[in-house]
C-alpha cells in the first residue's frame, strides 16, 4: 500500500516545475540560467524586431535588449516580457512591425509569409536572415550571424568563448537509453524523434543513447506500437505542453507501445519546456547541466 501511495503521489507531482522524484522529472525555464554578458558595448543599429527563434535571447545575451523594440512570440524568456510581440501566433504582421519604425528586421528561413516580409522591405527597412540552429553545432554560428547583423561581432566572440566553457556539462555515466517524443495530442501527432531532430544532439552531450537516433532514418518518424516496443527505452523525454496535451504520465503510457517499454514500465519521463528544449542558445548549457541531473534521478 506505501508503494502504491507514492506512486499516486507521482503522477499528482508530475507537471511540478523542478519536481523530481523516482521515475519523473520536469525542467522548467525556472530551472535554467541564460549566459550572458555584462560588459557594455556599442551597435550599429538602434531599433531592432526580432522575427528569428531564438534570436531575442541571444541579443539579451549580448547585452543588446535596449535597442530591441520588437520581438516574435517564441521569444518566452521572462527578462524579455517588456519587448511587444509583433506578430500573431507565428505570423508576421508588417503594419505592426513598421509602426516600431525600425532601422533592422532580424528573420530565420521559418519566419513568414514571404508576403510580410516583402512589405517591410519595400518600406525601406533593412531585413537580414540568421541561420537556424538545430544542434549543437549550430549555436556558435548563429551568434556571429547575431553579432554581425548588429554590429557587435566582438562581443559575439566573447559569448561563444563563455558558452563553450559551459557546454562541459555534467554527464551521465550508465548510458541510459532515451526516446524523444513529441507528441500534439489535440492534433493527433504522434512522432518518435531520429537523427538530426535537435533531441539527439543534447542526449549524445550529456553521455545517453537516443535510441531513435540509432535506428530510425528521419528526423522525426510515426509512433507505432511496434517501433517504440522495438526501441524500448529506458527513459521517455518529450515537451512539457505534449505531454499535457495526451494527459499528463498516464496518458503517455496509454500511447501505443508505450507501456510495453521500460520507460513505460517505471513511468520514466523527463519533460522540459516547449520553448527551452530544442532553442538551442545561451541557455543551452544549462539545459544540459539539468538533462543530466534529470537522467540520474530517472533512469535505471
């Protein structure tokens, strides 16, 4: 009966930002420090929107938040709750962005309509696409396109030398086997993630295998019964609002094949903020710091 109280306990504890216990854990944005700089630098620009993922938490990494007027609603940081949100869900609105008057548009290839784009453009304003980062290797890249687009390439080079530093983030020693779901239960998607999703970058940093990665040929592949029974992982790692969104722990483990799994089995599932997990940016670090932590609490 003490077993069976505690585990109750665990589900009710599941959704707990920075619970953790024997078989669930959650990484919140709380739970998560952003390396940044504090020395004061000058740009080339003055009114900067934002419209790149990821890209409005790098400028306040480089301590370039005063003169960005504008940002995209990815932008989820706290610190940047001041910056107006200039599009709708993911959708550039240009009357919106004009009316910022800005001297520079910041865009990554995800960021649209064409349209919207076009607009701003034909009003004179200057637009410049940022690379997208999808692991780790990306990072380093994206801030010097940051840093150059505002002008303040040298402090781009002091960050990326701060975030290699912490990038040697503690690691896992058993090599626990990990699935990355993701999982938009009101749109009845349902994927296992592979090579190249984001998640494997992370998994492989902190010293666990990403089962999908191994075996699987796309980034992000159906979740069957048969494939994830196939994986069997040790530990699921998903979303926090995918998660939510199939019904929390126990609606996880009534997906196909997911009870058939360790993972499942134990009910061993880390779920980390939608906006946090695959950004890949200066918080990156400590993300992975918190990965491993996770890992150690969860797996076998």
């Amino acid at each position: 009966m003490k077993k069976l109280g505690i585990f109750t306990l665990v589900l009710l504890l599941a959704g707990c930002a920075g619970a953790s216990n024997s078989s669930t854990y959650t990484i919140s944005q709380d739970d998560v420090r952003s390396i940044s700089l504090d020395t004061p630098a000058t740009f080339s620009v003055s009114r900067v929107v934002v419209l790149a993922n990821g890209v409005a938490e790098i400028m306040e990494s480089l301590n370039a938040k005063s003169i960005l007027v504008g940002r995209d609603i990815s932008s989820t940081e706290k610190s940047l709750e001041s910056v107006p949100i200039v599009t709708s869900g993911h959708q550039v609105i240009p009357e919106k962005i004009l009316s910022l008057k800005p001297d520079l548009v910041i865009i990554d290839a995800s960021t649209g309509p064409t349209s919207a784009i076009n607009q701003i453009r034909s009003a004179g304003v200057k637009v410049i696409q940022t690379p997208e980062s999808w692991n780790l290797f990306d990072i380093n890249e994206k801030i010097r396109a940051v840093g150059e687009a505002i002008g303040a390439s040298t402090q781009a080079e002091t960050l990326i030398a701060k975030m290699k530093q912490g990038l040697s983030a503690a690691s896992v020693s058993n090599k626990p086997r990990v699935a990355f779901l993701y999982l938009r239960g009101t749109s009845s998607v349902y994927l296992i993630g592979g090579p190249g999703s984001g998640a494997d970058s992370l998994l492989d940093c902190v010293g666990a295998i990403d089962v999908g990665a191994q075996t699987l040929n796309r980034p992000f592949n159906t979740l069957t019964a048969e494939s994830l029974a196939t994986l069997n992982p040790d530990v699921i790692l998903v979303m926090s609002k995918g998660l939510e969104s199939v019904g929390g722990v126990q609606g996880l483990i009534k997906l196909p094949g997911v009870a058939q799994t360790s993972a499942g089995k134990n009910s061993a599932v880390i779920d980390v903020d939608d906006s946090l997990l695959l950004s890949f940016g200066p918080r990156t670090p400590s993300l992975l710091e918190q990965l491993a932590k996770a890992l150690k609490k969860v797996a076998p």
